[in-house]
C-alpha cells in the first residue's frame, strides 16, 4: 500500500486514466506474457496493491539505445503505470542529481535494501581497468555490487546479454552473467531491447513475485520463444516465391519477401512482427528493411553479413516447406555460432517453433539442448533465484505463475 | 580554493566527469573526462561496406540515425552512388524530426531540472499557474484543473517519501530562481513532453521500422518504398499520419518548447553573460534541398566564426581538422605532440590514469578518454550555437529573423548568444526552424510519388562489383550537438579503414599538447559556485552543451591491413 493510502487505480483515477483503461492495459500485459485472458484480473490485483519497489538502472559501455527505448515505451499509460509502480532511484540518462548525490542512491539500494531491490543492466562491462568507471569506481566492481545484492536483474540490450558489439573491441566487455556469475539475471536481448517485453517482464514480476519462463539462454520465451520468419506478414509472398529483387522494385513496393536482400528471419527468433515497435506502429520488415536478426546471440557475428542471402539451401524455391529452410538454416547458422563458440541450442529452438502441434502448457525440453538446468518452463527463474523481496514488503501476492510453454501470443 | 569533481554528470549521454578549482566563489579551471572507452576497432574492417551504417548507428542510441546517415553518406561518396531526391527526402524527414525531438528532450529530461525546482512547485497555486501559462502561450493544457492534477500527483510522490528520479535533486539550492507557479508549469510540461516525445516519434517507425536505431537506409537511398496505390508501401494512407505526427510535433514546438524557454530565459538573465568560452564555431552545414554535394541549398551554411567576428563567415576545410592525444589516454606512434588529421589517424589505448576506484584524476597529465580535435590548431565549439553565429553572421534570413525577434523579446544584444542561456535559445530557435521545413519536405515527397516518381534508390551500385576497387569517402553531417563527419576507405567491397569525428569530442576535448582547454573546460571558467557540495551551477554550463559521451568516445576504426592493433577512438 503506498503511504498516501492509495492504490495505483485510484491514483491513475484522479488523473483521468479510468479503471477500464488499467485493466485493459493489465489485457494487453497477460497478451504480451502469453497468459490466459483471466490473469488481466491478477495482474490488476497485484500492481494495485504493490508497494514500489526501488529499481535501480545502470549503465557501463553503452549507447543508451535501451534506456531511450525505455522513454518511447509502447502503451500511453504503460510507462506512468510502470514508472509509478516502481521507485526508479538511480538511472544516469535521466536522474535528477550528479556526482555523489547520484551515487548515494545507488550504494544505499545495495546496503538497506539487499535482495529487495531490481537492477536493470544496460551495456556491457569491461574488466580492464579504467575502461569505465564512475564516481572513480570500476564498472566491474559497481555490476558485482548492484546486481550481487539485487533481488532480480535485467539485462537489457545485446550488449549487456552477451558483450553485443563491444566484446569484439579491444576491452572485451561482456554482459552481466560472465562477470556476475549465479546472479538471478534475465537477458532481454535485441539492439535495443524492445520495451514492450521489458515492461511485460517487470509486470509479471510484480505480479507473480518471479520472472516469467525463460529459455536456455534466460531470455523470456513469450518473447524469444519464435521464429520471426513463421509469424511474418511476408511470409506468405515467401511461400508462394515472391521477393523483393532490388530496394524500390515493384516487389519492394508491393510488400514481398525480403529473403534474397538477405532478411535473417527464417534464422531468428523474436515477437518482433507482433509486437512491434513504437506503440505498435510498425517493425523494420513492415517498413521495407530485412531483419538483422538483433535479438539472437551474438548476432553481430552470426547474423553479418547483414545484406548476405542466408546460406544457399539446396533446393530453395517456392517450393521448399518452411521445414526444410529452417532445417537448413538452422545447420549453416549452428555451424557460424560453433565457429564463435556460441550457440549450444539455438538448433533446438528453432527446430521447435516450427512443431507447430507442440501442445500448449509446459513444454518438454528441446531435443539435444542442454541439461533442464538451462531451460526452464516454469517457475522459479533459471538461474535458481529465490523468489525476491524476501522479509518485508514483497512485490509478491503469492499465486503460481502459469506454465506459459513457447506459444505467442494470441 | 577548493577542489571539486561530479562525477558521474547525469542526465547526460555516457559517463563524463567534470573537476575543477573554485576561488573566490568562482571557477578558476575546469577539467573535462570521459570515463567510459570501448573502441571496437576492427569489428567493420574486412566487412561489407553495405552495412557499415548498421554497426555505425550504435555509436549512440540517444542521437540514434545520426550515425546511420553520416556512415552512409560516407560510402555513397566512395562508391559514387547517388541517392534519388525522394530518398534524400526521407532521409531529411527521418533527420529533422530526430533534431526536433532530441532538441525537446534535451530541454525538458536532461536540462531542464538544473532550472527547475520540482520541490518547489508544491507551494504553487494552480489557479496561478493557470493564468500565467494561459499568458504566455496558446497550449490547451493550461486549466486549473490541470495544474491541479499535476500536483496532486507531485504531492503523491513526495507523500510516499519515494520520489524516484526525482529523489537525489538539488531542491532548494540558492541558483532556483522560479517561481512556485514557473516551477510547476515546467514540471507539467516535462510530464507532457514524456508522452510527445514517444508519441512523434512514430514518425520513424513509419519511415525506419522502429525507435531506437531505424532500420531503413542502404547505399544509394532508402529500403522505404514509394507507392500510393500499395499497403505495403509508403501511400497516402502513410503520408497522411506522418502529417498527423508532424502536426502534433509543430503544435509542442510552438506553444510549448519555445515559450517555456523564453520563461526560463527571462528568469536568469545573468546566465546570458556566464558559460561563453571558446570564442571560434564551425559548422559543416546541411539540411540541403539535394544531395549533400549541393552545398549552395543547405539551409544551415557551411563556415567557421573565429574570435567571435560576426562580420565575417570563413571557409570550413575538412583537411585542415586534426586531433591530438597530449591530454588522452592513447600514445601516437608519432609522438605524443602529433596531430594527426582523421584520414591519418591512430590511437593506442593506453590507460594511464588512476588505478579505481579512485578520488581524483592526475589533471596534470593524461585524463581522458576523448582526444583533443582541433581546426587549423584552434579549439571551435560546434553545435545550434555554432549553426546559429554561422547563419546568422552568413545572414540567412530566416536565422537572422528569428534570433533578433528572440533576442529584442530577451531585451539583449547578440552578444548574449555567447553564453550557457545562448545555447539554449540557439536550440530552441534551430527547431523552430527546421520544424517549418518538415512538412514541406513531406508535401514535397507526396507530389513526386503522384506524379510517379516513385524512385526511393540508386541500385546501379548495390552490387560491390560495380565500385572501384579502392575508394575513400566523406560524410559529414550536421547533428543536434554539433558537426559529424565519417570517413571510409573502402577496398574490393570491403571497409579497409573508418574514422568518425564526433561533437561532443569537439566541446568536451581535453587540453592539447598546447595547454589549451576545450571548450567546455573554457566555458566553465568564471561559473559561480554558491554550494560547492551542491555544483549545480557547472551542470547548466555543461549541460547547455548537451553532452554525448558515448559518441565522443566511440568506437569504430578499422586500420587497414589488420597490422596494427589500433583503436581510434578518435575523434570523435
């Protein structure tokens, strides 16, 4: 309950957001989580009576990509709702104080509130000295610090999951699980992030006191959990041979398939074409670009050239079934990633989304992954995290979260 | 004298850190740092020069497409490939309501706060604050009723004893000077700008697939096609809610942004004789009626202001930048005095400052991450004050009316440009304009895809095999903070070397192996310092110059031949 006795609806209320609008909204957030219609009333419940939570945002070798996705975040009232939900104490992009008035919020989260409090990590962390500090602190020292002591964390952007761009420079920055090793981390890949599944995440983790399903690479599968290819608005240009040969053809203008421009969706997985960016506005194979496959690991390695047509399949055509592209595929893309010495289970990713009769709740773990260990479907979070906010104020209202398996959202 | 550092700067791009000695209440020497390096050198040698602009964009995701444009710009001019004039409108579309947009966040999320009392504006009367903004300005949010909403909700936030990003401000400081009434107004609209800013933005997702990094350039033009009769293209049905958007951007712009500056203006007229600093601008100009070849059309002129003379415009020879190390934590193999211009340019990192975590830097050596980019040996500050004096000095007409309208409604001579407040207008004026060229470039677009022009590439040099198998390119770009430049070397198809220079590596330079201060360091001379625990008097000097750290220390070099492990960090 917040000190001023009101509830977020009743606060929303006086500023003119009606109760329908916060559950409507609490509509779109179970859509966006994969979870049945009836949770719109369980998540209303829960982010009525929370108390906030202090979230604290840091950022090391990054562009600030995500922290601007955050501000364009989708939903008119989604971002106040979220913003108001939470204590937002320490975010360099857009706090009010500087210098130490700026750091004390951030030290004094990790000394009062520890295990209580969410870290949102944005950009990736050098272990070289000097190659970020702040405050005359290490990058490393303030990640081990804040997400150490944090109930839960988030890595937002490729750069904070895996190192993105930065780990092929020379301070081989990496993301937040190589350099904070156990900690309870949730990987929110894509460059940038895309806010819609952040906010759905920190809404589920209000709600449910823990992070939604996740993948092998603890990455939520509501929102990685599908090839793009598979719920593309092209896609059936591509399966009836219809593609875009050069940019402004009358292909091009007419909407179709942007495989031979070298589109990474039959290789990557994302909601992206569901949903969207800017409120929903549109995505960049809607608006006549291929994919880059952003949200996949390492992509900047795997996934370049960006304008190379994706390995030539042997009897590609019109033809071909989905299957045997994406089977395909996913050989040349697995063989790219064992070249980096990454990717153990994409393969079994993909090799799943398109099984298509998959039944809906918990999934079995994909064939050939790795040990259950890395594939959770319910639950608590991957990486074993006790559900947060243990003693005092828990976000938590008790409630098992669903199994939500790999299916989009309706 | 007392001895002061903030660090981090928030509300700000990237990490950035500011000491400085204050004497007598005052700054006597400041010191710029960035602290943050990530150099990826190497990662777009060897690559496709098509896609230089997709790992480019990344240097920053605050000025996000700056990047993007600049790169591509860079590989057009190496390949001599020529975007059609629907592209170059796209492209101006996508730029120029970037500029709008960043301009209007810089003012209300990341500057306004070192003006504005939150705390304060609990004591206001809403009834008050209703009458005062009704006025100054035509913005239908301005009843009672709605200043009475945003502080209850204010109140709320402070009730709960939790004011989340507001929590660590300087409320109270001395330096406010707002009105209870002025302060809420102001907070209102930091509010509201919150939800315009990701609202107008749509535009790029129209024309770029998304916001952060738009995804729809390529070499020789757009990946956006033209088409009113096609859903699956740019149509009237397009075109008629970028309009919607632009609209709702003019009417922020108008009745919002620019009063609100003029009310902050107004309140702190010592600010227009405080944060001066370098006395030399320059300016590659832009926002031309074509290519970018057709330096004549560019509404912002090309030119250099030196020693504040605006009587005369001088000619901008990108041959004549250099950048030095002295100051920064790279070694040339030259020579620790060398200056070196960008097409020659290496940098070693080489860190040599204090072991973290640490209290003070070693000022007296090398202390930063950005080098020290100089014009002809002179330090220049870039950005809308730079593209201001330029056009204003070129006299422009539209530039020329407009800041001497602003400056008789200030009641000030055009010598109160030079200062932390002159920033702040040059922004605010600089929106004005380019916001009255969107909608034309639009129009303009809608006209040739009636007429069937439906040109949107260049695609005779989409295939690498059409380019000479060695070439080198510029592409300059003029960007909210300041002057852009990128420039490529490409070898059979691929990148063999890719420099950028970047504003914010202009304005928050370090000193060089002449001693001399960068322009933010210049600038904070002579700030006053009422509470030296409190700095908040350096934030609005520094923040008037809306640093990018990120850009400033960037990232992408490739050295040719993969010899050498340099990183050029350069320029940026």
């Amino acid at each position: 309950m917040f000190p001023s006795g009101q509830t977020l609806p009743e606060r929303l209320e006086e500023r003119g957001v009606s109760r329908r609008t916060f559950v409507s909204f609490c509509g779109v957030m179970a859509a966006t989580l994969a979870l049945p219609a009836a949770y719109r009333t369980k998540i209303a419940e829960a982010l009525s009576s929370v108390t906030r939570p202090v979230l604290i945002w840091r950022q090391f070798q990054d562009c600030a990509g995500n922290s601007e996705s955050i501000l364009r975040s989708p939903h008119p009232e989604v971002a106040e709702i979220v913003l108001e939900t939470l204590a937002w104490n320490y975010h360099e992009l857009i706090m009010a104080g500087s210098g130490e008035q700026a750091e004390a919020m951030s030290t004094q989260a990790v000394r009062d509130l520890k295990g209580k409090y969410i870290a949102v990590i944005e950009g990736a962390i050098p272990s070289g000295d000097g190659y970020c500090t702040i405050g005359g602190r290490s990058a490393v020292d303030i990640a081990r610090d804040v997400v150490g002591n944090a109930a839960a964390t988030l890595a937002v952007g490729a750069c904070a999951w895996d190192g993105g761009l930065v780990q092929h420079g020379p301070t081989e920055g990496q993301g937040v699980q190589d350099v904070v090793p156990g900690a309870n981390v949730v990987n929110l890949g894509g460059c940038p992030h895309n806010s819609a599944n952040t906010v759905a995440v920190l809404v589920h983790y209000l709600t449910f006191g823990q992070m939604p399903a996740l993948d092998q690479y603890n990455r939520p599968l509501f929102a990685y959990g599908d090839l793009i290819h598979d719920q593309c608005e092209r896609r059936a240009y591509y399966d009836a041979g219809l593609f875009v040969e050069a940019w402004g053809d009358e292909g091009h203008r007419k909407g179709y398939c942007l495989y031979k421009m070298g589109c990474k969706g039959p290789a990557a997985t994302y909601n992206c074409p569901n949903v969207r960016w800017n409120g929903g506005t549109s995505w960049p194979v809607e608006a006549g670009h291929n994919c880059i496959g952003c949200a996949s690991p390492e992509f900047w390695s795997t996934m370049s050239p960006f304008y190379g047509r994706l390995p030539n399949v042997e009897g590609f055509g019109a033809d071909t079934t989905a299957e045997t592209l994406g089977l395909a595929v996913v050989g040349a893309t697995t063989v790219a990633m064992a070249a980096h010495g990454v990717g153990k289970a994409i393969h079994s990713r993909t090799v799943r989304a398109h099984d298509s009769s998959a039944p809906a709740g918990p999934e079995p773990p994909p064939p050939g992954s790795a040990p259950t260990d890395t594939v959770t479907d319910s639950a608590p979070t991957a990486s074993g995290g006790e559900p947060p906010a243990t003693g005092g104020e828990p976000p938590a209202t008790g409630g098992e979260p669903p199994a939500t398996g790999g299916e989009p959202a309706p | 004298m007392t001895r002061i550092k903030i660090d981090p700067v928030t509300r700000i791009e990237g990490h950035l850190r500011i000491e400085a000695e204050v004497t007598g209440g005052k700054v006597s020497e400041a010191w710029a740092s960035g602290t943050m390096f990530r150099g990826i050198e190497k990662i777009v040698e060897g690559r496709d020069a098509r896609e230089a602009w997709i790992w480019a964009q990344r240097i920053c995701g605050v000025c996000t497409t700056v990047h993007a444009i600049a790169s591509v710009r860079a590989v057009e001019d190496a390949v001599g490939a020529t975007p059609p004039p629907n592209a170059e409108l796209v492209r101006n579309l996508i730029a120029g309501s970037q500029l709008v947009h960043d301009h209007v966040i810089h003012f209300y999320h990341l500057h306004a706060l070192d003006w504005v009392d939150v705390v304060s504006a609990l004591k206001a009367n809403p009834a008050k604050a209703s009458s005062l903004a009704q006025s100054i300005s035509d913005y239908p949010l301005s009843s009672t009723a709605y200043f009475q909403g945003v502080l209850t909700r204010l109140k709320t936030l402070a009730d709960s004893g939790q004011l989340s990003l507001f929590a660590s401000g300087y409320w109270g400081h001395p330096a406010y000077q707002l009105t209870a009434e002025e302060n809420l107004i102001a907070v209102a609209h930091y509010l509201d700008a919150l939800e315009w800013q990701r609202d107008v933005i749509r535009i790029h997702a129209v024309l770029g697939g998304k916001n952060p990094h738009p995804q729809t350039f390529v070499v020789g033009g757009m990946a956006t096609p033209l088409d009113p009769n096609s859903p699956q293209a740019i149509n009237e049905e397009r075109i008629t809610f970028l309009r919607s958007l632009l609209k709702t951007m003019r009417t922020f712009v108008e009745q919002v942004y620019l009063p609100d500056v003029l009310l902050v203006a107004s309140a702190y007229p010592e600010w227009t004789k405080i944060g001066g600093g370098t006395r030399n601008f320059l300016t590659y100009g832009g926002y031309g009626k074509g290519s970018v070849a057709d330096t004549a059309s560019y509404l912002f002129p090309r030119g250099i202001i030196r020693d504040l003379d605006l009587t005369r415009v001088l000619p901008m020879d990108q041959a004549k930048i250099t950048e030095q190390v002295a100051r920064s934590w790279y070694t040339y193999p030259q020579g620790n005095q060398a200056a070196l211009h960008p097409y020659k340019g290496e940098t070693d990192a080489n860190y040599t400052g204090p072991k973290p975590p640490y209290q003070w830097l070693n000022t007296g050596d090398k202390y930063s991450w950005l080098k020290a980019p100089r014009y002809d040996g002179q330090v220049m500050e870039v950005g809308p004050l730079a593209r201001a004096l330029v056009a204003y000095a070129a006299g422009v007409p539209a530039v020329k009316q407009s800041v001497d309208a602003t400056l008789k409604k200030l009641g000030v001579a055009p010598a109160a440009l030079y200062s932390t407040l002159g920033r702040v207008a040059a922004r605010a004026l600089e929106s004005e304009i380019v916001m009255s060229q969107l909608e034309g470039w639009l129009d303009e677009l809608d006209r040739n895809m009636n007429a069937g022009d439906l040109r949107i590439a260049d695609t005779a040099k989409w295939d690498p095999s059409s380019w000479p198998s060695s070439a080198r390119g510029f592409g300059p770009h003029e960007v909210p903070r300041g002057s852009l430049g990128h420039w490529v070397e490409i070898s059979d198809g691929t990148i063999s070397r890719y420099q950028a220079v970047v504003p914010t590596t202009w304005n928050a330079s370090p000193r060089d192996a002449q001693g001399q201060p960068g322009p933010y360091e210049q600038a904070l001379v002579g700030t006053p310092v009422a509470d030296p625990s409190r700095p908040l008097e350096l934030l609005r000097t520094v923040h008037s110059f809306d640093p990018c750290l990120a850009c400033a220390v960037h990232v992408l070099d490739a050295e040719d031949g993969g010899q050498r492990t340099t990183v050029s960090v350069d320029t940026g």
